[in-house]
C-alpha cells in the first residue's frame, strides 16, 4: 500500500467515526472554543471542562468500538463492560448524578456479542447519558443505519485506533488532573498565580484543539503514532515526569491495556500530589 492509498483509507476511517460521534464533537468544538472560554472566568471555564470530558470520553468509546467492529464480527461483553463503566465514571468525576447505571444496561446487554448489535447498544447508553450532561449541546439521536465502515487494511485500521486512544486518552488525563487542582508544572502556584493558571488553561485548550484536528481532518505528523510520545506529553500536561522502565507493546489488545494503565497512574500521581513515576 502506498503512503497516498494509507493517507486515504485513514481518512475514510475518521470521516466514519466523525458521523457517529459529530454530535459530541460539535460540543467539544464550541465548549472548548478558544474565543469564547479563553476569556471567561475559571468557575465556567471548569463548567465548560467538564462537559467536555464527558463528550471526550463518549468520542473515544464510541470509536473503539466501532473500529472493533470493523476488525471482527463479535464483540465481547467485557469491552462494552469497560466502555460504560469509564464513560459513568468519567460523567461522576465531573460531578453529574446521573439516572444511569452501568448494572441495569449490562444486564439488558450482556450477553449479545454481535458486534453491530453491540454497538448499537453502546450508543444507546452514550446518546441517553448525553441528554443527561450535555443538554445544552446535545443536538440529535443518530441514526445508526446511516453509519457505514469503510473497507480498509488491518494495519492501517490499528493505527487510527492507537492514535485516538493516544491522543483521547491524553487530553482526557490532561483535563481530570486539571480539574483535580493541578494545573501543570507550576503544580500548586497555578492556583494563585494568575499569569501560571492562564498559561495552563491555554496549553490544555490547544491540546484539545490539535485533538480535535485529527479527529476532523484524519491527519498527523507520523505515519504510525507514537504511542510513549503521547503518553510523555500527557503527563507533561499533567505536571508528572514520566521513566519508561518497560517497552510500549506491539499487539493491539496489549497496547490498549498499557494506555489505560499508563493514563490511570498519571491520574494517581496528580492525586497524591506525586511530580514522578515510572511506566
């Protein structure tokens, strides 16, 4: 495959996920809309943060599933498990009482592995819990049978899905430490010092925008994503020094495990007030 035709195919895959998840973009981009929460006061620009973590985490969820289900037929229970359950912990993280329940949807959806089915399921349970924290911005349900998956190689299919998990996942960790009071290196003088707080608010809005980017246009610097870059520039974010003491993995299930792993212990590290760690 040439680097034009890889070009291509991965745009394909974005312009996919943007139609399935358009809505919770479309909150994103005006919530996080450098011209509108640059300027206003901290208590609604954290109001606005929110919103958008739980858009952020609808996004990331939803494309994992829908690039699982362009990878095989059957998708386990335990994926969709996953899904709800960091999609509801997102949502109380940033302070939503929510009606739903991870319990009574797995219990309806359990034990289907169809994963067309699966992923109807899914977003289902993503659209009811946006109607919940994004009223404001919440548009319309999606129609399902519009969604179509673009025929595409494994390789390429891997790559988008590492990507988004990468750069999801990091402006995710990067906006809970934010909202958990650490602001960047400037660690606890970023609550006082305003030139500090400005310049942290700054840096986590242009990280959302360069995510946002990619996510619209299907673009970025590298061919295969830098899965350790990412995780480094989200601990950056975060104000926590990162020491690689083992490899990033090759495998796809195994690389997801590692972002995961690697994403919680930064959340850590900024909760117990921790500048280091290793991965």
């Amino acid at each position: 495959m040439t680097k034009e035709q890889t070009v291509s195919e991965r745009k394909r895959l974005y312009d996919a996920i943007c139609a399935l998840c358009g809505t919770y973009l479309l909150a994103i981009e005006e919530l996080l809309d450098p011209g509108k929460c640059l300027a206003c006061p901290e208590e609604a620009f954290r109001a606005r943060l929110k919103e958008a973590l739980v858009a952020g985490v609808l996004v990331k969820r939803t494309a994992n599933l829908l690039l699982m289900s362009g990878e095989t037929d059957m998708i386990s229970p335990g994926d969709v498990r996953l899904s709800v359950k960091e999609a509801l912990d997102t949502a109380h993280f940033a302070g939503y009482d929510v009606s739903l329940s991870a319990s009574s949807f797995l219990e309806d959806n359990g034990k289907e592995t169809d994963a067309k089915n699966k992923l109807a399921a899914f977003c289902a349970f993503a659209d009811a819990l946006a109607k919940e924290c994004l009223e404001d911005y919440y548009k319309t349900a999606r129609d399902l049978k519009e969604t179509t998956f673009p025929e595409t190689g494994q390789d390429v299919l891997l790559a988008v899905k590492q990507k988004i998990h990468a750069d999801m996942g990091g402006v995710l960790v990067a906006s809970r430490a934010y909202l958990s009071g650490d602001k960047g290196p400037e660690g606890t003088r970023a609550v006082t010092d305003n030139k500090a707080d400005d310049n942290a608010r700054a840096a986590l809005v242009s990280h959302w925008q360069r995510v946002l980017h990619t996510m619209r246009t299907g673009e970025w610097d590298e061919e295969h994503p830098d899965v350790g870059a990412q995780i480094l520039a989200a601990a950056d974010a975060a104000g926590v020094k990162v020491t690689f003491v083992t490899a990033v993995p090759e495998e796809d299930e195994a690389v997801r495990r590692y972002v995961k792993d690697a994403s919680a212990k930064i959340v850590a590290a900024v909760r117990a007030g921790e500048r280091a760690l290793t991965i």
